[in-house]
C-alpha cells in the first residue's frame, strides 16, 4: 500500500472535481471505506492508516477552498455524519447521539470525529457535491438532483471513486424559462 499515491490520487481527484463544480462555500459529503482502499471487501478491513493519510488531504482541501466536510459512517449507525458543529450550526441541522468507532462507523468517519476541533454527528443532510470512494452509497446525502461527474483518476488505491455534484429543480413544464 503506498500511502503517498491514494493521497495523491486523492488531491487529483479533489482537484478536478473543484475544477468542473466550483465547491468554495458547498458542502462536500464523503463516502469512503477505507478496506476498499486496500483492496478487501468493505466493512473487512478497515484502516486508520489509510483514514488518516486520506483526512490529511481532505482536511487540506477543506481550508484551502473554503468548504465544508460530512463525512458518512457506516450502516452500523445509519450512515450517519460527521461534520464541524460550527457547520451544523449555519445549516440548521439537529445532532445524533453517537460516536463513530471503527467497528460501527467506519475508519474513516472515526478519523474524522477525532480530528475534527468540534465533531457533531447528524442523521442527514443534503450536500452540494460528494464523491464516493469504494462505493459506500453518499446519494441518499445529495441533494435532490445528483448529477454523476466522471473522474479521470477512476480509483484511489484499489477503490472504485464516483463523485457527484447537484443543481436546483427544474419546475414548471414546456413553458418556463430556465436562463
């Protein structure tokens, strides 16, 4: 496992997706197994190597282009979410009580909720833009109208990466006017 290659196809990924959907001020919604990463099947594996070397990237990401992060859990706590409480705050969100651990939230949110400054974990929430790193299923964490963006880097280690990002509804049939 060469942590230096996932973090940068990690940044490349980042990188172009920021360049198709400007993200400054969006809200990112992340999905990633971290035993996917290493090539075993999700939820078998987990790594908080991994979840640390990818949070570092992220982490970066985040204060470099202003944006805010929700990084999804597990099934073993309803793919829950861990954001920033100040973010949780500015959204109007309402708080969950529960810690994510490796064994029931997946290394990656653990990471997340331990270096985070403030954690909060919240049922749900409807991101601006996700990508998904080992298939964990983010959709039902965008909002309304998904629109798949096709990445050059098609993997971060041995894990299938998708992202997407949204738009608003389009409302009012053959006669409205959308421009």
């Amino acid at each position: 496992m060469d942590l230096e290659q996932i973090k940068q196809d990690l940044e490349a990924s980042l990188t172009d997706l920021n360049e198709r959907f400007p993200l400054k001020g969006k809200l990112l919604v992340i999905g990633c197994s971290t035993s996917e990463v290493i090539g075993k099947q999700i939820g078998k594996a987990g790594s908080p190597e991994v979840a640390e070397a990818l949070f570092e990237v992220f982490d970066t990401f985040r204060r470099s282009h202003q944006i805010d992060l929700a990084f999804q859990g597990c099934e073993h706590i309803n793919r829950a979410l861990t954001l920033e409480r100040q973010t949780v705050e500015r959204l109007g969100l309402e708080p969950v009580t529960v810690v994510p651990v490796p064994e029931a939230g997946g290394s990656m949110a653990s990471i997340a909720y331990e270096r985070f400054s403030a954690p909060v974990v919240v049922e749900a929430i409807q991101a601006d833009a996700g990508i998904d790193i080992g298939d964990t299923f983010i959709g039902m964490h965008l909002k309304p109208v998904a629109i798949p963006v096709r990445l050059p880097h098609r993997e971060i280690g041995e894990a299938h990466v998708t992202a997407a990002t949204t738009r608003p509804k389009l409302i009012g049939g053959m006669r409205a006017k959308y421009e």
